[in-house]
C-alpha cells in the first residue's frame, strides 16, 4: 500500500512539541524572509563544499554561493512547468548558469518535482550540510500562525525518511539520488546549540526589517470554475515572480551588510551602502505585499478583531522613518496632527505596515521637491486620516488641472500606473484591506487618499 506523504503531514511533524502560533500573516511572513536570511547570511556562510535542500512551493534559497554548491529539489506549483520560453523563464531552469565578477562560469542545480493539492501552499525548506542540518516551514491556521524551525536529530531523521518515502512514490529515481547525495556527505555533525544561535539572530534581524504589508482577500461574486482556474493560475504566477524579483534584491542587501560591517571603509562608502541597503528593503517590502497580497487572495480568512488603538500616537511615532525614506526621493513629509484626539477601532499590529504602504502609494507618482501632507483631523464619530499632495492643492485651488489618478487594472490584485509605469494594489484590494481594520479609503481627483477610522468606544 503506497503511503501518500504531503507536506503537511511533514510541517505537522515540525511542530510537535512546539507550542501554538499567534502571529498573523503578515508578521509571519516577515518572520520567515528574516529566517532566511540569517540561514543564507551568519549560519551557513562561508558556504559549505557540497550539500542538500529541499523546498516548496517555491525554491527559498538565493544566496549564489550556496546554490552553486549544493543539490536541490523543489515541489513546485503545475501552473509553473510551462512557462518556459527563449525569453527567459519564471523559474530557473534546473541548470542555472551565471557569472562571477572574475567572469568564471559558475553553476547550481535542482530537480523540480509536481507539488500536490493537498501539498498545501506554506512554505519548507530543508537543509543538509556536514555542518549544519535545518528545517524550516510556515504552519497554523489563520491568525495562529507559526515559524518552526527545527535541528534536532531525531526530527531531522523522521522528516528525510518522510520525505524519502515519497519521492519512493513519487519518482523513485530522484529517491535514489537523493539518497546517494546524502551519503556523499560522508558524517554529519550535529549543531547542537544551532536553536539558541537562530533565534537571537532572528530577533536582531527583524529590528532591522521595515514591515510588510498584507492584504485581505477581496470578496466578489461567485465565479465559475473556469474564472477560479484562471485567476488561480494568475496568483501562482503572482507569487512566482514577486519571489523571482526580491531574491536578488535579498542577495544584494546581505552583501552589503557583511561590507558594512567592516572599519576600513570611508564614511561616504559607508553612506552609500546604507543607502543602498534602504532602497533594497524598501523594494523587497513593495513585492513581499505582492506576493502576501496574491496568497491571502486565494486563502481568505476571518475578519481580525479590532481593539483601541493610538492612530495620532502611531503617526508621531512612525514618521521619522517615513521622512528619511522620503527624503531619498527629495520629497518632504509634512505631518499635521490635532492634539488630544480620540483613540480608533483598528489592529494596530497590522495597521502600521499599511500605513506605511499608503505613503508609499501616494508618494510614488510625486516629483522630487514635491512635499506630502499628512493631516489627523475629527469628524464626528471618526476621525479623518488625509495624505495629500501639496502641489495637487495648489493646483486645485487655482483652477488647474487635477492630478491624473487613471490606474489599469492588472488582475484580482495589482493596477498599473501608466504614468509613472509602477506596480501597486488595486483600489478594490485597499479599500478592502483597509475595511478589515476598521477604515474607510476614498481617493478622489481632488483629494488624494482619505481614510475615515470609527472612534473607540469610551466605554
């Protein structure tokens, strides 16, 4: 009888003995490109001579060192097989092939293996050096999730036995080969102390670590099963290529940070690291509320609850860094709050990243010199979260031409800016993440981006 391993069966496995999640989506997600960079960054460089991974529903590792030097194999969605062309492709092929700054040819593998339905779509990756042996997966139901990561041995064992047992089923030759990469390893040793290591570092790593920002599934009618065929395949694509653009980025930013770290560079090198490691992350956020954005699109889950939240206090808190990331486009950031204002309904674990994504959204099209308005005012039972465009309110006020806010649609989730040619969500998509904590978005000619937020009952 063939047993059927999935990879749910294989992150259940993980969390054994580990207590319940409490982290949302998006928390999550930072939690796990955080894990992945101290993984590729402090553990495992240098890297090491040979070695295993094994990923799905996508390949997590990007440090070309690493994948140069170590076999791999990735369960990847079917959408993704085809889409190979003289062009290019969405993912590497299973030879990658570039070239070092010595213009050496250098080369990494893996083998892609069909992932199943009931595969489920969070993330695992395991890796199996001589030095170093680690898992590490996303699991929990929504609102309780979790990032495990696990380097015991007798975890280890049990989940390469899971997962030998399924390409047995599987592909019994890729079994094979896997089975004889492992014991070309020779004698693995066990880095016992490798959990009090990770978490310390995980911890620093996100101090560092603008937020994400996520997204809460739009509703809309009910489709016909060939519109959820075609607009699940949208999403795969989705997630596909927003992994395909921040893993260079990702790779980028970790050179920089081992360059920085270093006392015998100039201080205007220094300032121009720095700077470059701002726009990376600034990036690398942009697409992760793309690809979170498309994975909570195809898995809704329930309305967060709101409780009372300090949006004045979160603005003066918030805006030093808003104002340094404004200040690298020449633009200004001019903050107007209203003393001793009420506290809102809202999540404010969740609410902070967006706020900063609204920033982002309304900034984009503005030219250098241009300054931002951000105003909290009262109205009535709400309050009234405005951004606005100082030169836009010129215009307006003299009878010149309103700003063009024309936005192409580009499935379920993104708009297209024809104007400044840059990515972002959609209205529907922000207007309905911003319903689940509690606000109201209009965006108007005129008006730029209003947010009505429900005042907190005193009671």
């Amino acid at each position: 009888m063939n047993v059927q391993v999935t990879h749910i069966a294989i992150q259940q496995r993980m969390a054994q003995g580990v207590g319940p999640g409490r982290a949302s989506e998006s928390t999550v997600r930072r939690l796990w490109w955080a894990a992945l960079e101290i993984l590729q960054g402090e553990i495992l460089l240098p890297p090491p001579s040979k070695g295993v991974w094994l990923a799905a529903p996508l390949p997590a590792l990007y440090e070309p060192n690493l994948l140069n030097s170590m076999q791999g194999w990735v369960w990847a969605p079917d959408e993704l097989k085809n889409l190979h062309s003289s062009q290019g492709s969405l993912l590497p092929p299973p030879r990658i092939r570039s070239k070092t700054a010595e213009n050496q040819s250098i080369s990494g593998t893996y083998k892609r293996l069909p992932l199943r339905k009931d595969d489920g779509h969070d993330p695992l990756l395991i890796i199996i050096t001589p030095e170093v042996q680690v898992a590490l997966a996303l699991e929990g139901q929504p609102g309780k999730r979790n990032l495990l990561m696990r380097s015991d041995q007798e975890t280890m064992s049990d989940l390469l036995s899971m997962l030998d047992l399924r390409l047995k089923n599987e592909d019994p030759s890729q079994a094979h080969e896997l089975r004889k990469a492992l014991a070309d390893l020779g004698q693995l040793k066990s880095h016992e102390s490798l959990d009090k290591i990770f978490w310390p570092l995980l911890s620093e790593r996100l101090a560092d670590m603008a937020p994400s920002v996520t997204l809460q599934p739009i509703l809309e009618k009910p489709k016909t099963s060939k519109e959820i065929n075609k607009q699940n395949s949208e999403i795969t694509l989705l997630e596909a290529l927003t992994h395909e653009v921040r893993t260079p980025l990702a790779t980028i930013r970790t050179f920089i940070r081992s360059l920085v770290r270093r006392d015998d560079l100039p201080e205007i090198v220094l300032q121009r690291l720095k700077e470059i490691d701002s726009e990376c992350t600034e990036q690398i956020d942009r697409f992760g509320l793309i690809f979170n954005a498309a994975e909570l699109h195809r898995q809704p889950h329930d309305t967060t609850r709101l409780a009372s939240t300090d949006l004045g206090g979160m603005l003066e808190l918030l805006s030093p860094g808003w104002i340094s990331q404004l200040e690298r486009r020449g633009l200004e950031l001019v903050l107007d709050i209203t003393p001793d204002l009420p506290k809102v309904l809202s999540d404010s674990e969740r609410l902070e990243p967006i706020l900063g994504g609204l920033i982002d959204r309304i900034s984009r099209g503005l030219p250098s010199g241009g300054r931002l308005l951000l105003l909290l005012r009262p109205a009535g039972p709400r309050l009234k979260l405005q951004m606005l465009d100082q030169a836009h309110l010129n215009k307006s006020s003299s009878g010149g031409p309103p700003t063009n806010f024309e936005m192409e649609q580009l499935g379920p989730v993104l708009s297209w800016n024809p104007t400044t040619g840059s990515l972002q969500l959609s209205q529907a998509a922000t207007q309905q993440m911003l319903a689940s904590l509690g606000g109201r978005l209009t965006q108007r000619r005129d008006s730029g981006i209003t947010v009505f937020f429900p005042i907190a009952d005193v009671k």
